[in-house]
C-alpha cells in the first residue's frame, strides 16, 4: 500500500510541475519564442534562402589582352555557361580588381597578349582566374566555368589536328575513358540541402536550451520551487521536479522536432529518403539528451540573459563540431572530444545517414547509442544540480525565517 502510495504521490508532484512549467512557458514570452516562433519560423527562413540550392549568372568582368576571335571565343563561351554572366570588360588588371573591390563583379579573366599565338604554335596558353574567396560558391562557379570551356576548346583542337577518319575515331581519341559524375545524396549539389538538415537538427538543441535556460532563470528570480516539495520528502523532490519539467518539454519538441526533421524538409524538396521508424528511434534520445543537458545548462548560468549570449556564441562552432561542414577525420582528437558532450554532435550524423542517406537504425547504431547514453549521464547531473539548489533554496528560507523570528523576539 505504501508503494502505491508513494507512486501516486510522485505523479501528482509531476503532474503539478509538469502543469506549471507549461503556465510558465505561455507566461514567459522570452520561453515561447525560443519554444515555438523560432522553431516554426527560423527554419523557412533559412530554407527559402538556400531554396536556389546553387548560384547562377555570377558576374564576371574580362581583360582580354588578345584581342583574337579565339579569345573571344573563349569568352561567349562562358558567358553562355549557366553559372557565369559576363558583365564587362576591363581595361587591365587594376580597373578589374576595382570593379571587384566595389564588388560589381565577383572575379574576372585574364586573357594574355599571346593566348592566340601560343594555341597557333601548339603551345600551352595560360587563362588567370581571379576570384572573391569570401564566398566558396561564387568561388566555384567563376573557376569551374573557365575549366570547363578550356577543356572543351582544348578537345575541338585536338580533333582538328588529329585528322581521323570518323566521329567514333574522334571520340575515342579524345576521350578514351567516359567519366559519368552521379552526385548521390545531394542530385543538385545544392547548397542548402548539403547544410540545412544539420542547421534543423541543431535549431532543436539550441532553442531547448535557451528556453530551458530562460525558464530556469525566471524561477531562481522568483524562487519559484523554494517550497513545491515539502522538506519531509526533500530525498524524492529533485527526480519529481526534473521529470515534470522534462515531460512538459518533451510534449512541445515532440511537435516541434516533428515539423522540422519531416515537414520542413520536404515543403522545400530537400532530399529525404528514409523512413520514419530509425527517424523517430533516433529523435526520442536525442530530444530527451537536449531537455537534461538543457537542465544541466540552466543551473551553470545566474542570469537569464547569459544563457542567450552563451549559446548564440556556441552556435557556429557546434555545427562545425557536426563534422557536415569539415570532414570528421580531420577534425583534431581534442575538439572531436569536446564534440561528444553535445547532443547535436551525434543527432546531426544520425539524422543525415537516414534522412538523405536512408540508412537504418543499425547503421546509426553507434549515434544511437550515445545518444542514449547522453540523456542518462545528463539526467543524473540534472538530479544532482537540482537537489543542490533546492538545497541551497532550503537552507537560506530557514535562515531567512530563523532571522524573523529573532527580530521578533
């Protein structure tokens, strides 16, 4: 009869915390925006940002030293390239550079006096590429266009000059081996669905603990759970309040990670191939790892506003943790070890191998796994923070209440 009572006990105090969390998240505007707005609304921002998925018509300038018909040519034929749009024409190198500086173009071509001569006499010519690194895309298409034409002028020249008697013969002279490029994964090579799928799976983390930290941070200036749990089963109290909190959190991130890993994705035709059940295995751990280590969080920091600086400022360097970004073996032993306290680390991989790639639970195994593992480790240290500031909470409304007591005397 006792244990019954005892559990019975226990769900009420859940219940009753589970209740007045969610009060507190309507409540608290600062909760509800990093609970619901951003969720809902930072994601379609992102997406209809990278919706092109890659750039086209990037302008270029030209100075065309040459001044040949085939350095002309060399010139519509990129122009004529879905990736670059020739804008003008530069009189030497340093109105080029200025047209770039005041960014009117984002890189241009250096044709040199002898282009056409040294193509004439079967010698190598050379074509400058000058490109604006500050951005890889533009960087690829401006680069990628010029190669591309050389190697397809360089092919039409070497079929005139190697007098075969047949296009097969042709062919077969030129191009020995055919190279079919099949992008899997990403069919587009685009942009945003190299990106998005980690910055989805990151915005659940993130957002978890900046609510979780403003949350925590409105109940230490209220003192809000100083005397929810009565001091007589203060040894039960903290694994109550932790649960009640967790399950009201849960109950929002199961809608909000449902809206992001499988609405979002395909309103903007990201590529998604796998299937729900690993997605839904993978997604339980890892939104209960984010709630605790959100918890955990919370209680680190005194104020409020701090968790919001401390977060943002981790943002950038978590999704490069992720290892979508750089290439996980190149990251160095110590920053992948500081990667595996974070659940997006694990989340993001597995969320990518079976959303784009289609893998299975058990190929994500190891990612499960841990995140599994997260989620106890990060729930023990929950319980523990929070048995410490009830504690604290505790000892200073006695001394609080000692000292009344003594001025009343």
């Amino acid at each position: 009869m006792s244990i019954f009572h005892n559990f019975k006990e226990a769900l009420q105090d859940c219940c009753y915390i589970w209740r007045e969390e969610m009060k507190q998240v309507v409540k608290d505007e600062g909760v509800l925006i990093f609970f619901i707005l951003v969720p809902l609304l930072y994601p379609l921002l992102y997406s209809w940002i990278y919706n092109n998925e890659v750039v086209r018509d990037v302008p270029v300038a030209v100075v065309d030293q040459s001044h040949s018909s085939l350095s002309r040519r060399f010139v519509r034929q990129c122009d004529a390239s879905p990736d670059v749009r020739v804008l003008c024409y530069a009189t030497d190198i340093d109105e080029a550079r200025m047209l770039m500086s005041r960014q009117v173009v984002k890189g241009f071509y250096v044709l040199p006096s002898d282009f056409d001569t040294n193509v004439g006499r079967l010698q190598q010519s050379v074509v400058s590429v000058y490109c604006d690194m500050s951005l890889m895309l533009t960087y690829k298409a401006i680069y990628q266009t010029a190669q591309t034409v050389a190697m397809d002028m360089g092919t039409e020249m070497k079929v005139q000059l190697g007098q075969y008697y047949t296009d097969r013969d042709a062919l077969v002279g030129t191009s020995p081996l055919e190279v079919s490029a099949v992008p899997i994964y990403n069919p587009t090579g685009g942009y945003g669905t190299f990106i998005l799928p980690a910055v989805l799976i990151l915005i659940i983390q993130q957002t978890l603990v900046l609510g979780i930290g403003l949350s925590a941070g409105t109940a230490r200036e209220r003192n809000r759970y100083r005397n929810l749990i009565p001091i007589s089963r203060h040894h039960r109290g903290m694994f109550r309040i932790v649960g009640g909190k967790a399950l009201a959190y849960f109950m929002i991130y199961a809608v909000m990670a449902t809206y992001l890993t499988l609405v979002v994705p395909r309103l903007f035709r990201f590529t998604s191939i796998g299937h729900w059940q690993p997605l839904l295995a993978v997604m339980i751990p890892y939104i209960l790892a984010c709630i605790f280590f959100g918890m955990v969080v919370s209680c680190m920091v005194r104020y409020r506003e701090n968790v919001m600086l401390l977060i943002v400022f981790a943002s950038v360097p978590l999704l490069f943790l992720t290892g979508v970004s750089w290439p996980q073996s190149n990251i160095p032993g110590f920053w992948q070890g500081l990667s595996w306290l974070f659940p997006s680390t694990f989340g993001v991989r597995a969320y990518i191998r079976i959303n784009e790639m289609g893998a299975t639970l058990s190929d994500v195994g190891l990612e499960y796994h841990v995140l599994w593992l997260q989620a106890l480790v990060y729930f023990i240290l929950a319980c523990l923070v929070y048995r410490y500031q009830m504690y604290v909470a505790r000892r200073d409304a006695l001394g609080r209440r000692d000292m009344v007591k003594a001025a009343s005397l």
